[in-house]
C-alpha cells in the first residue's frame, strides 16, 4: 500500500470520513467534507484524473452550470482552472427532426452572463486536486483501490488492495456507476442499458460559433456541438450502438465530413483534432442514496443520459448538499449518524428524480416511432419556445 500524504497532520488512521473515488466527484466531494469541518482519507488510485495539461484538447469536455461553478468558487476549486482553456455558453439552440422546429436559450433569457462554461476533464481535475492539496492539513490521499468494506455499528472498516484498512464512522462512495462502496454496502441498483453510445470528438471548424451550444434531435439520435476557445467544437453524437460502432471505425477525415453533413452546414467545414471515443450510456437509479455509515455522491448515485450534460452537474450538488448537512451538526456529533445521513438524502431526492425524468423523458419522447410522436415533439418545442415563463423555469433548472 502506498500512502501519499499531504501533511503529517492529516495521516490519521480514524479519519472522520473516507472519501472513495479519484474522479471529479470524489474530489469535490473531498472539498466538501473539509469545508463542513471534517479530517478526510481519500482513497483516489493515482493516474486516473489529473493528467498534465497535453499538448491538444481533451476528448471529455464537460458543460459546467452557473450553479456548479458559484459552489467550486466557494469551495476554491474553480479559480485554479485554466481559463485560457474554457469557453462561455452564451447561446444554446436546440433543433427538432423536422428541419424548422427549435428552441432557443440566451443570456438575456437567463439573466447571468452564461449559460455554462465548456471545460476539459483534465482541466476540472487538476484544478480539484490543486484544491485538495492545499487543504493539507486536514486530508491524507491514500493511492491503493478499495477492496473490502465491513460496516460496524459505530464504524465502517475501508480495507485497501495493499492490505492497509480504514477506520471511519463515514465512508462515501464516489467510485463512479459501478461503485463497489454501493455493493458492499448492499444499496440495490437498477440499471437501464440505453443500447446507445456517445461518440465524442473535437473539430476544427470555418464557421466561428460565437459561443453558441447546438444541438439537434434526430428521432433517438441527439448531435451536440459545443464552443471551445479559438473556434473549436466538442462533438458529443449519442445513437445506436451499431451506428456509433461505423462513426467511430471511420477515418477521421470521413467522421468530420459527416459531422460537417449532419449538422447542416452550420459550424462549416470540419477537421477532426484526435481520434473519436465511444461511451456506452445507461440509466441507474438507486433504491438509496445513504445506509448505515455510507453516503453515495456522483455516478455511484446515479447516471443519467447525457443529452443535458447535467450528470456530473448533479454530482457536484450531492457534494454541496452532504457538506450543507454535515455543517450543520455539532462538533461532537457522529458524522456517519444515520439520522443526519437521511436529511442529505432528502434533499436531494427530487434534484436527482427531476434530472432522470427530465432526461429520460426526452429521450423517449424523441425515441417513439407511434403515430403523430414526431409532430408533437416538435410542436412541444416551438410552444416552449414561445413560453418565456416556461423557458425561464427551464433554463434555471439547468443552471443549478
Ligand atoms: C459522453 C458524456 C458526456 C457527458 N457530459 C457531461 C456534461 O457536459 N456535464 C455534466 O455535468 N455531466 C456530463 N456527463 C456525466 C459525467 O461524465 C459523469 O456524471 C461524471 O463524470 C461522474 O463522475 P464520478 O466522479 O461520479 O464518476 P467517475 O468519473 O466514474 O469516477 C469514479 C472514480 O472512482 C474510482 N474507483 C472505481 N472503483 C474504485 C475502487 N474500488 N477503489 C477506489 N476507487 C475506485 C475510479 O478510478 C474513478 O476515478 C457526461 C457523460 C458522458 C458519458
């Protein structure tokens, strides 16, 4: 086993919290926990994350809401990232499938200066883990993986692939969609497989994008093109397995040409920067999101579809709201209490039921094949368009 530890100070062995996971949750998460007072093991296997900035661009490029961004703010988390490398959403334009129908967001609807910010993971990642580092002395990294979790009545016993084991009042689990906390802790999974892949790419394009998101709805298809900085887009192509498995087995320059053909001459001609990447997508909702002395934040929560870019977004407020709970309990008091657990999971029960149905709803809605679905998709779209209240309401939810 190999312990890295930030500061002799935060290497104890009873932390107040183990935090499972590497990725971008389990690092917010992290923050989270210090922020609400608390000494934190973190258990984060090294090379996964936080690679040096490279040379291109980031294939994982994430929307981060307003709301996201207000909370890493506060946390100290977003000023570490490269701003040179993020790009405002000003705009959004959403098209149906019958070539007129559309929705249409921009900052004035929202009143905020930006709809989202489009960040690299890497980016995001290295910023995060700046953020922890300099919370040194409340929190000790540890870089072997979990393998085993035994929970007591007063402690949960984190043992680690070298042998070492944790002992801790509160674990939580962001060890992404199929997190072993969740199944050690025997919190039921339900798992929905889409049988769709997002297929992902950057572009060079001729036509500027001036800040504006597009995405356009072909039956079960959904094609997003989003702004990066010097007139780059991020693809994100979510469709049929089968019809990911011949974008992503084209030649780069016959899946930019595709791309180009797809989104109707809009970003102009394109040249693919690296090759593409496949992400199988599915559904996950859990029985819990807490059991005794266990806490899930992030993908080992729930994973959604990503046609809103929002699952990360939801992650990032299981973190806000545990650490929202945690404060409030007094210096003494059990942070593993299933009691104060129960109100983190009550707050976030409607978030998370809103962002599943709001993305799996869409998702079927434009998925239906029966009679008169098409025209009333796209009727739908136009109304909302034409709804201000509506799109507002929208809009905010988005934003959180
Ligand atoms: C194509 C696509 C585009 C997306 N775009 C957006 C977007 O624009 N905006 C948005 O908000 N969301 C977006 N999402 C969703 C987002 O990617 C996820 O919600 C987010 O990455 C989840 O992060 P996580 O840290 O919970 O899980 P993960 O990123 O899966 O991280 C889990 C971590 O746990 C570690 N781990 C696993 N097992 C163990 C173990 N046994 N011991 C220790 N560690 C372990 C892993 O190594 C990993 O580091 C998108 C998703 C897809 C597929």
């Amino acid at each position: 086993m190999m312990a890295v530890s930030f500061s002799a100070a935060g290497s104890a062995t009873r932390p107040d919290a183990v935090v499972v996971g590497a990725g971008l949750i389990g690092a917010a998460a992290v923050l989270g926990l210090v922020e609400a007072g608390l000494r934190v093991s973190w258990v984060a296997p090294a090379g996964t994350e936080a690679s040096p900035a490279a040379p291109g661009w980031d294939s994982r490029i994430y929307a981060v809401s307003p709301g996201s961004i207000e909370w890493l703010s506060a946390v100290g988390a977003w000023q570490g990232v490269d701003g040179a490398r993020t790009c405002d959403v000003t705009a959004m334009q959403v098209s149906g499938d019958d070539g007129h129908s559309g929705i249409g967001f921009d900052t004035r609807d929202a009143r905020r200066p930006r709809l989202a910010a489009i960040c690299e993971s890497s980016n995001l990642a290295r910023a995060l883990e700046r953020a922890v580092a300099a919370r040194a002395h409340a929190v000790t990294r540890m870089s072997d993986p979990i393998v085993d979790l035994r929970i007591g009545e007063r402690t949960a016993s984190v043992t680690l692939s070298g042998g070492a084991t944790l002992r801790t009042p509160l674990v939580v689990a962001a060890d992404g969609a199929g997190s072993t906390v969740r199944e050690r802790a025997g919190i039921a999974v339900e798992r929905h497989d889409y049988g769709h892949t997002a297929v992902v790419a950057n572009f060079r394009c001729s036509v500027p994008h001036h800040g504006v998101a597009r995405q356009w709805f072909f039956g079960d298809a959904v094609l997003a093109l989003l702004p990066l900085p010097g007139g780059l887009r991020s693809m994100v192509w979510s469709c049929a397995d089968t019809h990911a498995a011949w974008l992503l087995g084209l030649p780069l320059e016959a899946l930019a040409d595709e791309v180009a053909r797809v989104a109707g001459g809009e970003a102009g001609s394109m040249q693919a920067l690296a090759p593409a990447a496949g992400f199988p997508l599915r559904l996950q909702r859990v029985s819990q999101l807490v059991g005794p002395r266990v806490a899930l934040v992030g993908d080992a929560a729930h994973t959604v579809h990503p046609l809103a870019g929002q699952g990360m977004n939801l992650g990032f407020g299981d973190c806000r709201a545990l650490s929202a709970v945690l404060s409030t309990r007094g210096p003494q008091s059990d942070p593993g209490d299933l009691g104060l657990l129960r109100r983190y999971q009550r707050a976030r029960a409607e978030p998370i039921a809103a962002m599943r149905f709001a993305t799996d709803g869409l998702f079927r809605l434009f998925s239906s094949t029966l009679p008169g679905a098409a025209r009333l998709r796209n009727l739908g779209m136009g109304w909302v368009d034409r709804t201000p209240l509506l799109k507002r309401e929208l809009m905010a939810a988005a934003m959180a």
